[in-house]
C-alpha cells in the first residue's frame, strides 16, 4: 500500500503554470492521497473547483474533501436570486478504498502582528480497506508561528489518541438492534461505523526534525521509540511527515502483501521569501520509505500514550 502526501500550491509548479493533471500523474500509484491547499472557487481560473477536476482525474478513488478556509462568494441576479456559493481552500483525501466516515477539528489559530494568516484543519477520515479498517488523518499546520504549530499539536494528539474512546459519528453501546433503522437514526445496527485504532497521521506540519513541536510528537529519542527525519540525511528544509500509531500487525494481513510507503512529493517552489511555504525553498523530488520498518523501528509514542 502506498501513501503519499502532497502540499499542491493550489497546483503551480515550478514553471509557474497551474496543472492538476500533472499533479495526479506524481502521485498516482498511492491508494491513499492526503493533498493540502486545494482550492474550490477560491481564484478565477480554469477548473476553479480543483476537487471536482481532481476527482474526474481520479474516477476510480474515492475523494473527500474538507475546507480550511471557507468565505462567501454569492451575489444577486438581476431578479434577486442567489449566484454563487463558498471561496474554499483546505485538504483533500483520494483514496483507492472507500472513505467510511469523517469529521474536520478546527485547530487554534490567532492573528500575527505583520502576517496574513488562516485557519488550520484537522480533517479525520475513515479508510475502509480489505484487510480492516484505519484512519487517515491530513493536516496543513501553521505557517509563521511555533508558538501556534504547538497548540495545534497537542490538540491533535488529544484527538487521535482519543477518538477510539469517542466512536464513530454514531454510537450505541448496549443498543438493541430493534431501535436501528426506525425514526431519525435511519441506519442498521451492523452499518453504524466504527472508530478503528491503527491511524496514518500526515501533512504538511511546517516544521523540522529539531522543532519543539517535532518532539512533542515523537517523544524522546530511545532505543523503543525512535524519532525519523523524512527525506534527505540534513532534512531540515522538509516539512511533510507522517506519522502512525501501530500498524505492523494491520501490514502483515494486507491482502495485497504489498509494502506500505510514505511519499512526500512536491514539485513547486515558494512565490517569495515570506510567503507561506517559505520553508521548501528547494523543490524536491518524491521521496519514500518502507512503512513496515516505519511502523516498528520509528513509532511515535505520543501519538498513543497520553
């Protein structure tokens, strides 16, 4: 199984000019995708909508898609009717197997003095492979300030340690079955998701291997727990990670018996200095490791113990 994770730039690259299609040509033998700045309406351009051209380049996954930003972009007709609808940008998931279920946790963001500066998402999904169900998890942290990329971390190692506690969007312990299916709760008993343990969390955290908010995800370094750069040996220009609870037993009964990679692809470069991606000044190529050792010889404690 591949995964890969891809802060697009709304899709420009390095020769200025914005193509989806080449986009998903880079990233299109991953069977799960967790892309960042997607735009839907957000500029006048063609294919505005990038998650509805990125699903028509994609029409064999599932997509699901969950705005970071999301302003007005309605005005009135000449007979008062309503034109137009949201200016979003935000995450985009595109995966092989389908998207069971998923919620989006806004993540602390304050305004800074001097800066443009948006609001950060945690989008949660619910990945239903073959061999068992996991969760995928895409986020896009703050660009400017460590100060917030902290908050927004301890908040998602609250919310992935604890949504298996929390359930699925709909719950029932010691519900009879007989109660399913009838009135407002329109669903059978054996449909109501699950909230499975093994999670992928990945995206572009604006950080690097020597950042306080990179060891308040990876505990101490340790002979059990291990702290992993991505990319590169100096890595320290790299802000894609991934990270995962437990997921060697769920790798070994993938019925494909393929290993499970990590790509971080990228192939634009920063519009200025103090733009938001100030920190990729160097375009990289697409780079990969073996999930399976990922899994064992670098698992990140804080991402499961409290």
């Amino acid at each position: 199984m591949l995964i890969s994770t891809y802060n697009i730039q709304w899709g420009k690259g390095r020769d200025d000019l914005v193509d989806l299609a080449r986009i998903a040509r880079t990233v299109a033998e991953a069977d799960v995708i967790g892309l960042q700045e997607v735009e839907r309406n957000w500029r006048e351009m063609d294919y505005a909508d990038q998650v509805n051209r990125l699903a028509e380049l994609f029409p064999d996954r599932h997509v699901y898609f969950a705005p970071s930003v999301d302003i007005d972009c309605s005005s009135l007709d000449q007979s008062g009717h309503v034109m137009g609808g949201r200016r979003q940008y935000g995450l985009l998931v595109i995966s092989r197997w389908p998207v069971l279920t998923a919620r989006t946790y806004p993540l602390p963001s304050y305004p800074i003095q001097g800066y443009l500066n948006d609001s950060s998402v945690l989008l949660e999904t619910v990945i239903g492979h073959p061999a068992g169900p996991f969760r995928f998890y895409v986020t896009h942290l703050n660009y400017i300030s460590e100060r917030q990329r902290l908050l927004q971390s301890r908040l998602i190692l609250d919310i992935v340690a604890d949504a298996p506690s929390q359930g699925g969007p709909i719950t029932g312990p010691g519900v009879p079955a007989s109660e399913y299916g009838v009135d407002w709760i329109a669903i059978q008993k054996e449909d109501a998701p699950s909230m499975p343990r093994p999670a992928i969390v990945l995206g572009d955290f604006n950080m690097t291997p020597s950042s306080p908010e990179y060891a308040l995800l990876t505990g101490p370094v340790g002979p059990d727990y291990g702290r992993l750069a991505i990319g590169n040996r100096r890595g320290l220009q790299q802000a894609d990670r991934l990270f995962s609870k437990p997921l060697t037993e769920f790798c070994a009964d993938l019925e494909e018996r393929r290993q499970v990679v990590f790509k971080a692809a990228r192939e634009w470069v920063p519009e200025n200095r103090r733009g938001r991606n100030a920190g990729h000044r160097r375009a990289g190529r697409a780079k990969g490791i073996r999930f399976n050792d990922f899994a064992q010889e670098n698992r990140f404690p804080n991402l499961y113990h409290p």
